[in-house]
C-alpha cells in the first residue's frame, strides 16, 4: 500500500461546529497522520497523510464532515512532507491554530 499525502481545504459552514475535532477523531479513528486548522477566511484546512485507500476515504468523509456541518466546496491537491512537518511534535494528528 502507497503512503499518500493529501492537502484539503473545505468551504461552507464547517467553524464553530466542531469540524476540527471530528476530522481529528475520524483521522485518528482510522490510523492517518496530519493536522487540522481554522483559517481567517472562514475556511478549514487539513493535510492526511497514510495508506492511499484510507486517505481517499477521509477526503470522502470531508465533504460531508459532521453533524451540523454544510459543505459547499472542498480543494485538495497532492501534499508533500513540508505540509505534514506542520503538525506538532510528537503528535500524530494536531489541531493547529486559526492562520
């Protein structure tokens, strides 16, 4: 299995619902690395790094996020080990802060 490294942007009503500590749940429920944040825009940004399957399945999962939650576009493109360098020290998956 390839180690695939996903950059996401998600658009729509996904902050002050919770969006970040259910892709940090979900991400970890299924063994991905990575980080998730707010951004000023009114945007979520994540990157998801593990098996390509199960990336692609959380990328899935994004465009639906949890309850409470309206997507109205999600952006992704391939990442690479400097997106992923972002998350803190010694945690597998971060929620980072607001940029």
């Amino acid at each position: 299995m390839s180690k695939l490294i996903r950059h996401v942007n998600v658009r729509g009503r996904v902050q002050g619902i919770g969006y970040r500590a259910w892709a940090e749940q979900v991400a970890l429920e299924r063994g991905i690395e990575g980080w998730v944040r707010n951004r000023r825009d009114g945007s979520v940004e994540a990157v998801f790094a593990g098996p390509a399957e199960i990336v692609a399945a959380m990328v899935e999962a994004c465009r639906e996020g949890p309850w409470g939650a309206r997507i109205d576009a999600l952006a992704q493109r391939d990442g690479g080990p400097e997106d992923l360098a972002l998350r803190r020290r010694g945690e597998r998956f971060s929620v980072l802060p607001t940029i």
